[in-house]
C-alpha cells in the first residue's frame, strides 16, 4: 500500500495516478473527505487526515510500503514560518510510530540555498526529516511549468505576459508536473538506504521569452513578455492582499540572481513547454 498526500492537487494526483496505473495499491490521505468519492471510485482506499494531525496521520502511514509527502502550499506565510513548523512536527511524530518502509519527499529546486527565501520552507522538511528511521528520498523538481496556468487569460485577452522571472532572455530550470509524478511513483518503488537526493528539471531550460514565443504560436496571436519592476513588488503583492511578501520576493530574487539551482546534476523529464502550455490554453 502506497499513501499519498496532497492527492488531490497535481502532482499528488499524478503520483497516484502513475501508481494506480501499475496496478498497485493506493491509499489517499485527505483532509477533505468531499474529494474522497473520486479516489474511492478509482480503487483508492481512504484515510481522512488533516496534515498537522499526527494521530491521523499514523494511522494513515500504518501499514505502507512508501508515503509521499507533500507539503501544502503557503505563499505568504508568517515570519519564521511556523505553520510549516507545526505541520513537519506531525508528520514527523507520525512517520517513526508508523514505520513506512520508505518516505519519498517533494522539496524543490534550491531546497540548499543559504539565503532566505520563500522555499526555506522545503529546506526545513528537509532538515526535519531527513534523519528518519527509514530511507527517506527528497524529490526536488524545478519551476514547475503549471504556474503559467495564470497567463492563459492575459496572452490570450491582451497579447501579456507579465514576468516576475527577469531578464527575459535568461533560461530557467522548469519542468511539468506530470514528469514529477511519474518520477515520484518510481522513487516510491525503489529500494535504497538512508537519504538521497534526486534533482528533476524538464527536456531543457526555458526563457520567458520563449514562453510567451510559444503562447504566441497556440493562440494565434502575438503575445509579449511584460517585465514587472522589481521596486514594484513590495506593493503590488500587499495590494493583493499578502501580509508578508518578503519571502517570496527573495525567492524570485533567487531565480533571478542564480542562488536558487539545482545542486547536481538533475535527471531530465519527458513532457515539453509546448505540450503544457497546450493543455493549460484547452483547459481555460
């Protein structure tokens, strides 16, 4: 049995997916038992749990060959970050009294960065959970290609991309959430001991430039990148309504600047830009 959180988001979904089309067995951890009748339809057993919840967690882990961890997201995350904190503290307590043969991680891209950043996040869960009592793998992926899901409308309504990744012409480790899927489901499956890092980005490296060329192309129309100046960050993020924006402007930073890569050499997924772009365009 192979547990999975986050299922219900894309790469959790993914990773079950890609097991369940192995034939393999498939337990969803969700807080939202509303989503539950999608998973059970498709042969998953369920266990309800919220992610900071260590009891329910346990019993979710008990009994696993390997469970994927995912962390919620939070974007705008209070000073220090203890919603994080609060929540690798359970699924920590959870993991050594369930006793998983293997846990397998999504970091990120970065996750060794020095600086702080918004991704300082994934560098705790890896300093938390890196010493289990099982072998633990953490899986870090680039920019994941998804995220322009929020230009689909501005390409095509406006012929914009605004880009908070700068300049325009500097290529940038991304990759589709498909190929972290895929290759998180084979990590589950996999023996090793101890900790291991394994660094993932797409067929190549990709500008913006290159992304708005390819929006372009999709949608008939001519769409250009539109820089955001960096000086207009800081307000532009509280306008909409962030409280604490400074991590995620160093994070940007970080991708701007180069502190934020892989640390090695990362394998190379199979799912090109154009292909997502085309799936997010037909998915509105």
């Amino acid at each position: 049995m192979y547990a999975i959180t986050g299922i219900t988001g894309k790469v959790g979904g993914a990773v079950a997916r890609n097991l369940l089309a192995a034939k393999l067995p498939v337990r969803a951890v969700l807080r939202d038992e509303r989503k539950a009748a999608t998973w059970a339809g498709l042969g998953c057993e369920i266990a309800p749990a919220r992610i900071d919840d260590a009891t329910a967690l346990t019993a979710a882990f008990q009994g696993a060959e390997g469970v994927f961890v995912l962390l919620p997201g939070n974007f705008d995350p209070a000073p220090g970050f203890p919603e994080v904190r609060a929540i690798l503290a359970a699924l920590r307590a959870a993991l050594v009294a369930a006793r998983p043969r293997r846990v397998v991680c999504l970091s990120t891209v970065g996750a060794q960065a020095k600086q702080h950043n918004l991704l300082s996040q994934l560098t705790l869960m890896e300093q938390q959970l890196g010493d289990l009592p099982m072998p633990v793998a953490f899986l870090r992926p680039a920019w994941f290609l998804e995220n322009f899901a929020w230009d689909v409308q501005p390409a095509r309504d406006a012929g914009v991309m605004q880009s908070f990744l700068q300049p325009v012409d500097r290529p940038v480790p991304m990759v589709a959430t498909a190929d972290v899927g895929r290759v998180a489901a084979g990590l589950l499956q996999e023996t090793w001991t101890g900790k291991r890092v394994v660094e993932l980005e797409g067929l190549r490296r990709v500008t913006p430039d290159e992304i708005a060329a390819t929006f372009s192309e999709l949608l008939g129309r001519p769409v250009r990148p539109e820089v955001v100046p960096r000086e207009t960050w800081h307000d532009l993020f509280l306008s909409q309504g962030m409280k604490n924006p400074a991590p995620r402007i160093q994070m940007l930073d970080g991708f701007n600047q180069g502190f934020i890569d892989f640390e090695g050499k990362p394998q190379q997924g199979r799912v090109s830009l154009r292909t997502v772009l085309q799936e997010l365009i037909a998915a509105g």
